[in-house]
C-alpha cells in the first residue's frame, strides 16, 4: 500500500519542464539610434566652441571681441565709457536684493549740464501748443552731438491730444557712433509735472526722462527722473539741467548788509541770576 501510494503520488505530480523567461520585445529603430547620437554628438562639439571663444562686447551697432576675458562689467564699462558715455552710472533701488544691501541708488552722469538756454527753447515750443482753448502735449529728444560735443534737440513726428503723444519713432535715423538718445522731455500742458502711468509704459528705455508740467505759470514745473532698463529713480533737476546760474556784478555786495534778526540767548552764572528768580528757590527751601 505505502508501494502503491507511493507510485501514485509520483505519478499524479510529474516534475515541471524548466522554460525560459519571456523577454520583452525590442523595441529600437536603429535610425532614431543613430539620429540621437548624432544630436548628443553635435550639441558637445557646440558646447565646446562657444567656451572656447573669445567673449563679445556688443551695444547698438558696435560689436567688439574683449581680448582679456576675465574683466568684471564695472572694469569693462570704464573701458569703453569714453567710447560710450551713454554707459554711465545708473543705479535704481531692486526688492528682495539681499547681497547688495550696501550699494546705494543714485545717477552719475558721464556729459556736461543741458544749457538753461536749449531747455528754455523746449519750454517755448511746449508753450505754442497751450494758446487757444484746447491744451495739447508735445515731446522732444535731447541728442548729444560725439562730434561736435554739444547738445542738440530733435522734434519726432507726433500726433498729440491733451493727455496722449503718439509718436513716430522709426523714422528717427541717427547714426549710433555719433549721437547719443540721452534725454526724452515732454511737456503736461498746465497739469502737474508727475509722471503718469502712461509714462511708466512708455519709459522702458536706459535714459533721462523729463516732464514739464503747469506751463501756464510763469516758471513751469520740472520732474526729472531715470529709467535704467524699466526701474525708475526720481533725480533732481539739477543733476541734468543747467541752473540760472551765480553770475552777478561783484560790487552788488557793496550795498548789501545782511543784519540777523535773532539776538543769541544771553548765557549767565547760575549766581548773577535776576533777583526774582532767586527769591522763587528761596520759596521753594
């Protein structure tokens, strides 16, 4: 019986056949491969040529190679500041700048003072478009001449209304290694001199931006700021603008005698005090 069980047993649980795992389908197109490889290939050969290239000092039309590739931005703006005065010092207040807490904003301008003489010219030409009832705006570019060394100013077609200038700036063609866009100036009719939200839009550009403002007054108002690539810093006027100046015949002076109208406090010894003052300590005690 245990025989024959036995038997059974063995022959009810014959021993399994060893088959091989099946493996997944390859799924490789050989040209894709190939087209891949090709690809990394190329993007490392492109990688490798550009760090081996000299770096390029590029602004408007000029294109220069920078022989000495480990020249800081500041080292290579005092570089080319004499080819480029435009590349002067503009520094605007940045959010959430934590390594730069020390540098302070400001504007240090690479040309001379706009005469007093080519802003009373703007304003004179601003003024022609407030006679009559309607008040309109206008605007005006301040060029500085490389050549010549000099200011220049530059009327861009414009079609204006009271709160708008829409101008035509494509037209304007003037060769970059001569003149310099420095100012844009427009005029607010006899609204106040504030740079409006429109202006923020339109400001975009690195430059000096003014605005005049209640020309109806005898001396208008003046705001002056600068945009350094959309960021502003309101300037004081005279950063840019020439003043009226200090020049007056000397002998003026002569006839001149400024007489102080407050009389310095009278310092005495707590002992040579008034009387009544001694007798009110007497009262206390």
């Amino acid at each position: 019986m245990n025989r024959t069980a036995a038997v059974s047993l063995s022959r009810s649980c014959p021993a399994a056949p060893v088959v091989p795992a099946a493996q997944p389908p390859l799924d490789i197109d050989p040209l894709t491969a190939a087209v891949a490889e090709q690809e990394a290939k190329a993007e490392q050969k492109t990688v490798k040529s550009l760090f081996e290239k000299a770096p390029v000092f590029t602004y408007g039309s000029a294109r220069e190679d920078i022989t000495d590739p480990g020249m800081t931005f500041e080292e290579l703006r005092i570089a080319k500041a004499d080819d480029f005065p435009e590349l002067g010092e503009f520094i605007v207040p940045k959010d959430s700048v934590i390594d730069l807490g020390s540098v302070r904003a400001g504007f240090t301008p690479a040309l001379t003072l706009v005469p007093i003489g080519v802003l009373a010219q703007i304003i004179s030409f601003f003024r022609c478009y407030m006679n009559g009832g309607e008040q309109f705006e206008a605007m005006a570019h301040i060029l500085w001449d490389k050549r010549e060394e000099r200011f220049v100013v530059h009327i861009p077609e414009q079609t204006v209304t009271k709160a708008h200038i829409d101008a035509e700036l494509s037209r304007d063609d003037f060769p970059e290694d001569r003149y310099l866009h420095y100012i844009d100036i427009h005029s607010h009719n006899s609204m106040a001199a504030k740079f409006s939200p429109v202006d923020d839009e339109d400001e975009r550009a690195t430059r000096i931006y003014i605005v005049v403002g209640r020309l109806d007054k005898f001396f208008p108002d003046i705001a002056v700021r600068m945009s350094c690539g959309g960021a502003y810093l309101e300037l004081p006027p005279g950063c840019v603008l020439e003043g009226f100046g200090a020049l007056f015949p000397q002998e003026w002076h002569s006839n001149v005698k400024p007489l102080s109208r407050i009389a310095p406090p009278a310092l005495r010894p707590l002992t040579e005090q008034p009387e009544a003052h001694s007798r009110f300590w007497r009262m206390r005690k």
